[in-house]
C-alpha cells in the first residue's frame, strides 16, 4: 500500500507548465499568508466574515502583475448614478455586469481601465434637496438665493457621492478609481464649455421660442425621459402640486364657436361649429378651429371662402381651417388649435403659418393678457372658464373621456406644453453620422432586437432642447450682448473676456454690456460627452484613452445617452467612441413589477447583502420621508408594500448571493425579475461549495498531504468517475468562455450552479467518501481530482463571485496543469448521466414514499438487456452511494423475473433499468394504500412516456422533418423512440 501510495502521489506531484491558463488570475489574488501555509477554513460559509477578510487582504500591499502577461487595454466607462442617493439593484446590475467583464478580461491578459464617475443629475437632485430643505428646515431655494442653494446642495453632493462610491466598493467593483470623476467638476465644466461653443459656433446651437415640456412646479423645461404617461380612463381627482385640493381630471368638453356671418339655423339659433377639448382652459389662446376635409359634416364650408369664428372671450375672430391631421372620430370632429400649449396643435399651426398665443406664464397662472381671468392657477382657470362659457350658452355637453395625462416624474406635475425660449442643438446630420456606424456595419448592438429602436429614434431626430431653468447644473455658456445703439446678439465662450471679445467683434463696438444665461444645461448634454471628456477632451492627449471598447447600460436609456454619445463623439473628435454597444432590461421584483414607492417594493442592494429586518425596513422609510424624499402618503403606501413582501424581514445574502442571483438572469431581456429568495437560495448555494473545499482539506489532511502538492494531472491514472467529472469541468469551462464573448452570464452561471451542486457536490464527492476513509490508493487520485475541479472551478466563478471565490482559491494551487480536451467523452458522459439519473428515480421514489435509512431500504435493478447489465454492473458501488440504498443486487430483465413478490415499491429509471426498492416488513410493514398510490403513481409515468412517444413519432413521420433534419438530429430522435419504448415496455409489464 504504502508504495502504491508514492507512486501515484508522485505521479500527481508531476511538474508541468499550466497550458491552457487563465493568465492573470494570480495577479488578481493576493495573499496574507504565504502559500503553503496551514490556512484555516470556517464549519460554514459567513458572508461577512469572508467579505471582511477580502478588503483586509486588499490592504496589503501588491505585486505588479508581469508585464507579459498584457495583451493590451480594455476601457469602459461605469455609468454614472446620480447623486440622488444610495445605489438602487438597478445600479446593482449595471456595476456587476460590467465588474464581470472587467475581472474576465484582466483574466486573459489585458490591461483594464475601467472609469467610475457620479452625475448631478439636474433636475433629480434639486427636487430631492429642495424636499429636504422643506422637510428639515421649512424653507425653499427662492427664500434662501440661488449661492446659498447651491451651497447646499455641494453638501448633498459631498455626502451622497461618498455612500455611492462605497456601495460601489462593497460590491466587489475593481474600477480605476484613481480616475473618478463628477459631471461637474472642473475637468468636465471646461469640456460642456468648449463643446457647447465649438457646436454654436458652427451654427448647430441656437436659441428660439418653442414648444417643450413644462413643469410649472419645477419652472423649467424637463426631458421627454422625465415625463410619464398616466392613463386614465374615467373621471378621477389627482393631486397637482400648488393645489390645496386635487383636480378632476378624464373630461371631454364640447363648445361651441359661433360663425361669423352664418346662416341662422332651422330652430332660429346662430350658425356654431362645435368643437371637443379636454383643454377647455387652454381657449384663451386659440388661434383657429380645424376639421377634417373628408368629413361630411363640414362640408358646407369647404365651398365659403375665410370662415371666420367669434371667440368668446378676446372678442376677435379665428379661421376655420382644414387638415388631413384631424381625427374626424375624436368628440364632434372639430377641434380648437391652441399652438403655445399642443403638440398637434404646435405642427398643424406651423404647417398653416399661425402665429401661438401664450396662454399661462412659468408658474402655470393665466398671463395679464387675459385680464378676466389674470393670475389664476391654470386649472382653477379652467373651472372659472368653463362656468363662464355655461353663462354665454356656449358650452354643450361635458362626460367622461379615456386620456393619457402627461406628468412630471419628478414633481409630480401635470405637464404643460409650453412656448419658451429655449436652446436647441440640431441633431439632424448628428443623428444621420450615428446611424450609419449601425448600418455599415462598424457598431455592433446586443441584442441586435435593439438596432430598430436606433434606427427609429435617428430617423426621427428632431432638435434637442438643451436648456433647463433651474439652478443646479452647468449654466450655460452663452452670453446676450448689448450695444449704446440698441443692438445686441448673442455669443459662446468658455469666458466671459473671451465672449466680450467675440461680442466686439459682431457688434462692431467696445461699448458693451454682456449678460450671461442664468439657465443650465440638460444634464443629458454634459453625459453625452463623458467617452471623451473624462478622457481629457478637448486636450489632445485624450486620444491616447479614446474610444471606449464597450459601453454597456440599460436599454431604457439607449437613445437618451448611448445615442447621443454617439453623435457627440462623431461630431466632436470624428471618431465613435465605441463599436458595441451592449443593454441590460430593466429590474422589477419576483412579480415581474417595476420598481415604485407606491408599491413599497424597492429593495436596496445593502438590504439584501446585509439582511434587514422588517422594522429597519419600516425605519429607512420613515428616514426618506423624514428627509423629504419620500412623501407621507408614499411613506404609508411604500409600508404597507414591504410588510406585505417581507413578513419577516430580508435575511442576509452577502455580495456574491446577490451579484451571481443577479447575473442568473438573462440581462439582455427588457425586464429582469429579482427575487430576494432566489438570492437566499444561492448564498447555500455558495455555502456548497464552501463544505466541497472543507471536504477537500479534511480529507487531504487525513491521508497526510496537501493540495498544494498537485501541479498536474498528467500521468495519473484515473477512474471512470474521476475523468466523468473533469469532462463535465471542461464542457462548464468551455460554457464559461462561451459566454464571456457572448455576454450570456445567465448561461455561464447555470452552468458553474449545475457543476458545482448537481455534478460535484451531489455527486461526484459523495463517490468519494468509501475510498478517503478507508485510504485506498484511489484516495489519493481522488483529492487531486476535487482539488483540481475546485481550483479551476472557482477561478471560473471569481468574476461572478469574487469574494468567497477568492477566499476558497486560497488553499488550492492555481493553474494545476490539466488537458481538458482529453477528458471530452460524450459516450462516458452519456453512460454516467444515465446512472445519475437511475439514482435521482430512485431517491424520489424513496423520498415519496417517505423510506429513510432506518427502513433498511435495499434496491435491486432489473437490466433491460445484457449491455445494460453490463453498464449497470460497472457502476454498482456509486448507484448504491448515490441511492443511498443497504445494498444493490442486479439481475436481467426476463419472464422468470418477478417484481410484486420481491419488491415493495417499483418502477422504471429510463431506457436502461427498472428497479424496486425493498424494506425490511418485519419492522415497517407496506401498508395496501401505499402500494396503490405507487401502482397509481406508475400509471402517470406511463401516460406521460406514451404522449411523449407520440410527439418524437409525430415528428419523426412529419415529411419536413425528414427534408430538413440534419442526420445528428434525425439519429437523437430515433434513439430516443427506442429508449421510450423500451421504458413504457417495462411499465406495461409492472403493471401486469
């Protein structure tokens, strides 16, 4: 014994250089004790004890990694959460994703640089500062100025960026934060300065009066992004901010406009065409009723040349006008154009040249010009109107009306189409550049389901409204200058002696004065330009850090800043700045909803990692209300949502559980459906593989070697089940590296969850114990075998779970030298999976029938045929390992077999066997309804095989499938009717 010993212990201890390798694993590992050394492991898998021990080794000191190792760089850019608050799983997800890609590439050889950054996000975060000042101080922005504000919300900035780039390190991310940035420090003001003048100066910037989105809570324009579509569809009472009570919205009313001129009709009434609005406050500004020229109801005046109409309250008249563009099915046919304050209106107008008549001013009152109704709230006006239209008999009829309001997601107003002066960028030839990368094939978009919306969105690109009228952001670059003669212009400069100069020059005089915008700029135009501005744009040297090779980020924003990125860095350096574009769905809970305060279903990423328990749940809600970022009726409603889903409370996950459960999804779906116990779930998944590796040591340690030791499996003679699990390591390997090009992470982590837990776990290791404890010569090969598998296994897992994968790596030597295409046995693979899956029949027939050791269960086979015998024979000792079965007899399927005398429960395992299973009757006798229920349970089986059988011979008889087929598939389908034949032959004889 003790010379079989050395020899395969030497045999295993066979030096060899590790080719295949992942080159720089090792240079992402880092010790703090040497290696070699007696390094303790824990009874069970702690997730913060593990992930206190990772940033403890991150604190010591790092070798550089060999030079030539380096195959070249990797760049990327983190996209930049807002300073808003703490990161959402929606963050989560981004930062994992791209942390993943960043660790796989770093582990073949390249050099990454992957940028981390936070955005100010405008408009977000002065509502969330602004509630807080409200909330704490019981104060506004106007009452304090604008240089105080500002003070406050840096303060903001300071404290919420800080948690941000925390949550950020705690999730395991390896960026450069030696490279950090923020959307508004000095580096990135200059380069929207510079941008901002170079695009005006060419004459792509500039500034008209236009209709855009308004917010008259916030007093500025807002980005489609920003505005949500209610739907209603009956009368419903909404809160408005700036009301005291809600207002009643999901009317239609019909008013009527009297013809000037008209015929007096049959009932002696004045000639009136009658239009449909759901707008009746927005008839100060009307400027023409138009109607359908195919609808018959109108007809009459198409023959009448300038039909004019009396409005009701200027006392002037409107044209009645007539487009294609009119639903002839929307109320009465006829509608009101009011061009300041609708879309449609907005373009019908400008196709008939009509001039818009503002009808709110920026706080949503009524404007001087109408002095009846001067200063009154926009829908506190609407009531006054409306009454006041019943009084000159010109209202007809009001009733309930299915509409899509359109309403602020970020104060929760009802959006106003305005008229305002506004900076716009055009984007046409922009928008032409970035769709030519996609069609001529330079830029690549997964998934490709995603090229049409590009394509939809640069085909219609319209004119980007750049301006905002807040006070948080880059204020624009733009300067109104004026002269002693009246005259004034305006110009772009990164300065204000630079605009003067520039102002000199068109004005052709040095008596100036110069008067800088006070707007900011869209946030999303500062964004665009990050591929190169962080790079250091407009300064040369940005070229050496530019393009990116990947730009990955959630496809809800694919137009709103991948696109626009696109075209600024066409525009701007000539270059794309990236060729792949890669788009993660949208994450939602186990539901499948989307995340909302009003369904109090928002889960933190810390909640998961850490655990919480239902009162700190409660309380972190109450803190958000409290700091007015939450209101009291989304406080109450958000509770009642968290109790509901979390009774008691969120047990802890650890950051590996939640990146691996978030990277178990497909994230190339529109929606990605997160469930905190899926994520519970893989922390034991985890805590598996953590009692593989104390197995692994405990059993090293009891034949007196270390895993250290093992450097290659060249020369070792193995076993059967030894070459069956290094096959299925090298098929999970090759997923893996699949995967890492295609970018399908859920496919590379079902496939480690299955090795390690279905393959490893529960199977090959349980083979092993028989021989570890009685120390055999196969002992040995079997440590270095689970060494081997852990090693490489877990550097497949470290990207998706560099915690605990790091930990484990440890105490095992990296790169053990291994031939994986040798070890590529489909007929072996098949033959083991059929006596896997015999087991599995087995302990379900046992766990049904609730048989446990103390039964003295003892299983007996009955092979089909003598190469099943045969196969079955090999395998004996796992079969009653697996089984976990007093014993296993064998014997061949034959007329003299008889099942109901020797056996207690019965039934089929595949094509190969059946089997039953006897207990000991002296001590557990069968009672009669169990052996029903088995007899019951095996007529199911039958039934299930025989429609299965009748889909294969459908298939297989379908005349399309004999042309089309290819012969490997035509061969599967045929061997699997023979294997279900075979198996409903055998239940047909049970059952006898």
């Amino acid at each position: 014994m003790q010379i079989i010993k050395v020899v395969t212990r030497n045999l295993v201890k066979h030096k060899h250089l590790c080719q295949p390798k992942l080159l720089n694993v090792t240079s992402t590992l880092y010790y703090t004790t040497p290696k070699g050394a007696d390094l303790q492991l824990a009874p069970g898998y702690q997730p913060k004890v593990v992930e206190e021990a990772y940033w403890a080794r991150e604190k010591v000191p790092k070798k550089e990694a060999l030079a030539s190792c380096k195959r070249g760089i990797f760049r990327m850019i983190l996209p930049p959460p807002n300073v808003t608050g703490n990161l959402h799983l929606g963050h989560a997800l981004n930062a994992t994703v791209q942390d993943v890609i960043a660790r796989q590439e770093r582990q073949l050889g390249y050099e990454v640089e992957w940028v981390p950054g936070t955005d100010h996000a405008g408009i977000a975060t002065q509502v969330v500062v602004e509630r807080t000042l409200a909330a704490t101080k019981g104060t506004t922005r106007q009452e304090i100025g604008r240089t105080a504000f500002l003070e406050e919300v840096w303060k903001w900035k300071a404290e919420k960026g800080a948690g941000i780039v925390q949550d950020l390190r705690q999730l395991g991310c390896t960026l450069n934060w030696e490279h950090e940035y923020f959307t508004m420090d000095d580096k990135q003001a200059h380069a929207v300065n510079v941008a901002f003048e170079r695009l005006f100066d060419e004459g792509l910037i500039k500034r008209r009066n236009s209709l855009v989105n308004w917010s008259c809570a916030l007093r500025s324009a807002i980005s489609d992004i920003e505005v949500e579509t209610v739907e209603v569809k009956e009368p419903i009472e909404l809160a408005v901010p700036g009301y005291d009570h809600n207002v009643l919205f999901g009317r239609i009313f019909d008013i009527a406009y009297r013809v000037v001129e008209g015929q007096t009709e049959a009932d002696g009434t004045a000639e009136e065409i009658v239009v449909s609005t759901t707008r009746p406050e927005t008839i100060l500004g009307d400027v023409a009723v138009a109607v359908n020229p195919g609808d018959s109801r109108y007809s009459k005046y198409r023959s009448r040349a300038d039909v004019k109409l009396r409005h009701p309250f200027r006392g002037d008249t409107i044209p009645l006008i007539f487009d294609l563009s009119v639903d002839k099915e929307f109320g009465t046919g006829a509608v009101k154009i009011t061009p300041a304050h609708d879309k449609f209106d907005f373009e019908l107008a400008t196709r008939h040249k009509l001039e818009g008549r503002r009808v709110f001013n920026e706080s949503g009152e009524i404007e001087e010009a109408y002095s009846e109704f001067q200063g009154k709230p926009r829908f506190e006006a609407r009531d006054l109107i409306v009454d006041r239209l019943e009084e000159l008999e010109l209202l007809r009829e009001v009733r309930a009306h299915k509409m899509q309001l359109p309403m602020c997601s970020r104060s929760k107003d009802i959006i106003e189409y305005m008229m305002v002066p506004q900076w716009f960028l055009e984007t046409k030839s922009m928008a032409e550049e970035a769709l030519s990368e996609l069609k001529s094939g330079r830029l690549q978009i997964m998934p490709s389901i995603f090229e049409l919306e590009w394509e939809r969105w640069l085909q219609d690109s319209r004119d980007w409204c750049i301006s905002r009228q807040l006070w948080w952001g880059h204020q624009v670059p733009a300067y109104q200058a004026f002269d002693t003669r009246g005259n004034s212009c305006w110009v772009a400069a990164v300065d204000e002696e630079t605009a003067r100069e520039k102002a000199e020059l068109k004005l052709d005089s040095k008596d100036l004065r110069l008067n800088r915008d006070p707007d900011v700029l869209d946030t999303w135009f500062s964004s665009s330009l990050l591929p190169f501005s962080v790079a250091g744009w407009p300064d040369e040297s940005y070229k050496e850090k530019y393009p990116l090779n990947l730009m990955q980020t959630g496809h809800d924003i694919l137009f709103f800043w991948v696109a626009r990125m696109m075209m600024m860095g066409l525009k701007l350096t000539g270059k794309a700045p990236f060729d792949r574009i890669l788009l993660n769905g949208i994450v939602c809970d186990a539901q499948g909803r989307k995340m909302s305060k009003s369904l109090g279903n928002i889960v933190t990423p810390q909640q998961v990692v850490q655990g919480a328990s239902l009162d700190s749940l409660k309380a972190a809600l109450q803190q958000s209300c409290d700091s007015g970022i939450i209101n009291p009726k989304e406080l109450k409603t958000s509770t009642m949502g968290m109790t509901k889903m979390f009774p008691n409370g969120i047990q802890e996950c650890g950051t590996d559980a939640l990146r691996f459960t978030l990277l178990s999804h497909n994230i190339k779906n529109h929606f990605i459906n997160f469930d905190v116990a899926a994520c519970y779930t893989n922390k034991l998944f985890l805590n598996k593989i953590w009692q593989a590796m104390r197995f692994t040591l405990g059993s090293a340690q009891s034949l007196g070697i270390s895993l250290n030791e093992f450097e290659t499996m060249e020369g070792v003679n193995l076993d059967m089940w030894d070459r069956w699990i290094i096959g299925r390591l090298a098929e999970t390997l090759s997923i893996c590296s699949d995967c890492s090009t295609n970018y399908n992470f859920h496919m590379a982590t079902s496939a480690l969850k299955h090795f390690f837990y279905q393959n490893l776990c529960d199977v090959y290791l349980e083979t092993t114990k028989a021989a570890i404890r009685a120390r055999s010569h196969s002992a040995y090969v079997h440590v270095a075998t689970l060494t081997a598998c852990l090693s490489w296994g877990l550097q497949a897992m470290l990207p998706f779970t560099p915690f605990v994968a790091g930990e484990l790596l440890q105490h095992v030597p990296l790169n053990i030298e291994l031939k994986l295409s040798q070890y590529q046995d489909p007929k072996l693979q098949a033959e083991v999976a059929d006596i896997v899956n015999i087991c599995t029949t087995v302990r379900q027939v046992k766990s049904r029938n609730q048989i446990s050791k103390r039964h003295s269960p003892k299983l007996c086979l009955f092979a089909q045929n003598e190469e099943a015998e045969i196969i079955l024979r090999r395998h004996l000792a796992q079969i009653a390992v697996l089984t976990r079965c007093g014993g296993v007899e064998l014997e061949l399927l034959n007329e003299d077999s008889k099942f109901s005398k020797k056996l207690n429960f019965f039934s089929t395992a595949g094509a190969l066997c059946s089997f039953g299973v006897t207990m000991n009757e002296d001590d557990f006798p069968m009672p009669p309804a169990k052996r029903e229920e088995m007899i019951k349970e095996n007529k199911k089986k039958l039934q299930k095989l025989v429609n299965e059988l009748q889909k294969y011979r459908l298939r297989v008889d379908n005349e399309a499938f004999q042309l089309m087929a290819d012969s490997s598939t035509k061969l599967h389908f045929n061997n699997r009717i023979k294997e279900l034949e075979a198996e409903i032959d055998i239940l047909i004889r049970l059952a006898a």
